[in-house]
C-alpha cells in the first residue's frame, strides 16, 4: 500500500469517526430534553399579586410538552414556547393552575395566587 492510500484511508476513517461522534452528540442533547418531563414557568403576574381589574393577562412559557391547559381550558403556545391568555377574575381570593401533558404521560403543573381587589 501507498503512502497516499494510507493517508487517504486514514483521513476517510477520521471524517467517518467526526460524523458519527456528531450524530450520536446530537442525539444524546435531544434525549436529554425528553427525558427531563415537561416544564412550565408563569412569568406574569407574580404569584399573590394584588390587582385592580377583573381581566387580566396571564403568560408564561412552555418546553417539551404536548398539551397545555389554563383552568382546563386548552392554549397554546408560539415556537419559542412562550403563551398568554386573558382571565377574568372574581372578587377577593383567586388562583390560576397552568398544567402540561408531555407524549410520554408525565405532567406538570404551576399555580398561583391573585387577588382582585
């Protein structure tokens, strides 16, 4: 065998090895997201926030999920995984629960406290 036969079979078997190690690297980082469930974040208003209107906007974001619900009632969200909906409050005393499904049967889910004053 060549010389540069031999490097060209050595560098085809490095470039094979890069690709593979590449794949299996992006692989493992997809898994990752999968195996740690679904998550969920409301971001406004704060938890025990005191408000002065009965409609108020509620948001936050999602990842690795298959189905979210606000009170039962399902939403959606855009691609980066942030949503909002609107709720119109009782007076005095109220909590909102956000919950998330992912495929695999896990959920999740965050409430908190308002009061319509």
């Amino acid at each position: 065998m060549t010389d540069r036969r031999r490097v060209r079979r050595t560098l085809a078997a490095w470039i094979a090895i890069a690709a593979v190690a590449l794949v299996a690297g992006y692989g493992a980082f997809r898994a990752k997201s999968l195996a740690e469930g679904p998550e969920i974040a409301i971001t406004s208003p704060i938890n025990g926030a005191v408000v002065h209107e009965a409609l108020v906007e509620v948001s936050g974001t999602a990842k690795n999920i298959s189905f979210l619900t606000l009170d039962g009632g399902k939403i959606f969200t855009d691609g980066e995984g942030a949503w909002k909906e609107r709720v119109i409050l009782s007076k005095g005393y109220n909590t909102v629960t956000v919950r998330a499904d992912d495929r695999f049967g896990r959920s999740v889910s965050r409430t908190i406290e308002i009061i319509y004053n």
